[in-house]
C-alpha cells in the first residue's frame, strides 16, 4: 500500500458491492455478533434514515435469537414528542424493536418528550447504575452525518464539558434541542460499528479515517471504543485512498 496514509490502529473497513448487498450481509453480520454476546449484554442502536434497511433485513435473517435476553440503549434523540415521526425511539420500536418481541423494559431511551437537561440527566443516572460493569457497552452501531456528526455529537472548534457524564444534551448547529450519549459513554464498548452509505457521505468518511488525530472536529474519531468496522457501500467509502477501498489497511 506503497503511497497510502497511515490507517487509524484499530479500525477496519468492510466495503460491500452495493448498498443493498450492504444491508442483506449486514444483517446477517448483526445477527451473528448479536448471537455471540452473552445474556444481559448492552448494544446501542442508532436512528436516523440509514439503518432503517439494515433492520428490515434484521427481521428476514434471523428473528428466532433471544433478542429479549439483551439490554438495548439509544445513542441519541431528537427533542421531540414520542409519536412524533422524526422520534428516533420510535422508529427503532416501530422498525426493529417491536417487531422482534423485545421486552420494553430491556430499554433505555432518551426522552425528547422531558425539557432536554432533565432527560439528560435522567438517562445518565439510569446509565451510572448501568457503569458498575466496564466497558459499559459490548456493541456500538453508530450513523456518521454529512456534516460528520455521529450520534448528536457534532463537529465542533470545542465541545461542552461532558464531564462524567454518559449523556447530555446538546444543540444542532441550527439550533435545535439533542439528546445523545456523551464521547465517554461512546468510548466504553468493546466494538463499533459506523453503518454508511451514498456518496453524500464520503468526504464525513474520508475526515473521519485521514484526520491525523482525534478532535470535536472529527466526532467519529472521539467516540470509538478499541475495535471499529466501518460497513461502507462504495459511494460512501469513494473518497478514501484506492488501497484502503481494497482492503490493504494493515
């Protein structure tokens, strides 16, 4: 890979033909890294538009695991009602969650409904009794916007004071009310995922892989435990150097 950057260290990159074959073997690479996980393990999922496929294609592959037996908790939320379409929460419980008989309970969401500091600071005093174990997470499936952000954190000269906080609230750059976890909750897993397709994205991806150092001008880079697959479709993985879109990344 004579020529090609220095490759983030514990990052890989799964490129697939097309999006669609993209969300058939993703599912199927869920499943199976669901299946592996023992009772009582902890998975963020993301909303948004994207992984919305990725879990039509959950339900077809495999809808018999004991999807009850885990604890499920929500990257981030937009500060709206629960029933209202843009709901994160929502979609997740409509698109994937429902559907495959979860119990409610094994749940713990961001309420956008609650004024956003009082839903922060409930979801991180149910996350804190969730911290006797670390990491806190076993999976971490995470979107990547156009802009770069990753769950509601986004790119920035300078973040808030997170403190030790595992969620927060935060503000879309055009000034609407977010609830996410904070980088150091995201941090806490033993493997993330970033789910990115179109060629929308592929300059936030190339950020995210070429930039030399983590930074709040870089979310992805500051909430990413020790293990990172990156599942592109080509459109998305489009800005990175030939080698790495043919996998020569060591």
């Amino acid at each position: 890979m004579t020529g090609a950057p220095a490759f983030p260290p514990g990052h890989r990159i799964r490129v697939f033909p097309d999006a669609e074959t993209l969300f058939e073997e993703g599912a199927t690479l869920f499943a199976n890294a669901i299946s592996g996980l023992p009772r009582g393990a902890r998975v963020v999922l993301p909303g948004g538009s994207t992984p919305r496929a990725l879990y039509r294609q959950v339900l077809r592959a495999r809808p018999g695991l004991e999807w009850s037996s885990f604890r499920y908790v929500t990257s981030d939320e937009r500060c709206v009602p629960l029933d209202h379409p843009e709901s994160n929460f929502g979609r997740l419980w409509s698109d994937l969650l429902g559907p495959l008989g979860v119990d409610r309970e094994r749940v713990l969401r961001l309420r956008g409904e609650d004024p956003p500091e009082q839903a922060a600071e409930k979801a991180n005093r149910e996350l804190v009794d969730l911290a006797q174990r670390v990491p806190l997470f076993d999976l971490v499936i995470l979107g990547l916007g156009e802009d770069g952000h990753t769950a509601s954190l986004f790119p920035a000269e300078t973040w808030p004071d997170f403190g030790t906080h595992w969620a927060a609230s935060t503000r879309h750059p055009e000034g609407a009310w977010r609830l996410t976890l904070t980088p150091a909750a995201l941090r806490s897993t033993r493997a993330t995922w970033f789910l990115v397709v179109g060629s929308a994205k592929a300059d936030a991806v190339a950020r995210s892989l070429l930039a030399p150092e983590p930074s709040p001008l870089v979310p992805s880079r500051m909430a990413v435990g020790p293990e990172v697959l990156w599942i592109l479709d080509p459109e998305a993985a489009s800005g990175l150097p030939d080698a790495w879109r043919r996998g020569e990344t060591a």
